[in-house]
C-alpha cells in the first residue's frame, strides 16, 4: 500500500514533536502524529523525513553558497525535504503580484 506524500503541517508537526521532545522515541513520535489526525506511518520514515530535514536545515547553515541549486520551480525554495504549498501556499511569501492575472478586456 503506498503511502501520502508527507504534507507540510506533517513536516511541522514533526518538527515541533521532535524538538519538544527530551529524547526522541519514533513510536512515540509515530502515536502523536496519529493523535492530531495525520496519515499513519512507519517509525522508519517518520525517522527518515526528520533525519533528512535536519541535514537539510546543517548543509544551510554550513555551506549556504553551495546551495543554488535544486530549487523548487514553483516556490524557489531548496527541494530537499520540501513540500511545496504552490503559488498561493504557506511556504510561499506574498509578494504582491499574482501569476496569470494580466489586464484582459
């Protein structure tokens, strides 16, 4: 059976799961996710999605110059551990100009 892609409020969830948390137990982890309504997962990949976030967030921090490619098309965000909100998503700051709304008479 394959599983949904993580959504972003699950990323978030996790992280602040995992933050909060004195020693990160991923069955732990797994229940609280599971509590607030998210899709059922495996300690292995609720594992695996924390570990690459947290890579991700070092490799900004160490080398932000190395770091210019493998955006994302839509939002410009870094596409490792990303998930996208679109156009009109939470990742995605309001700039003022909206694609696709050009003046047609």
């Amino acid at each position: 059976m394959k599983k949904p892609r993580f959504t972003g409020n699950e990323d978030r969830a996790l992280i602040q799961i995992a933050s909060e948390a004195e020693r990160i137990r991923w069955a732990e982890v797994v229940a609280e996710l599971k509590e607030r309504g998210f899709p059922d997962r495996t300690e292995k990949s609720v594992r695996n999605r924390y570990l690459r976030w947290r890579v991700c967030e070092q490799a900004k921090r160490v080398e932000p110059d190395r770091r210019n490619i493998n955006k994302c098309r839509t939002c410009g965000l870094f596409m490792r551990g990303h998930v996208c909100g679109g156009l009109k998503g939470p990742n995605v700051e309001d700039s003022g100009v909206s694609k696709g709304d050009g003046d047609q008479e």
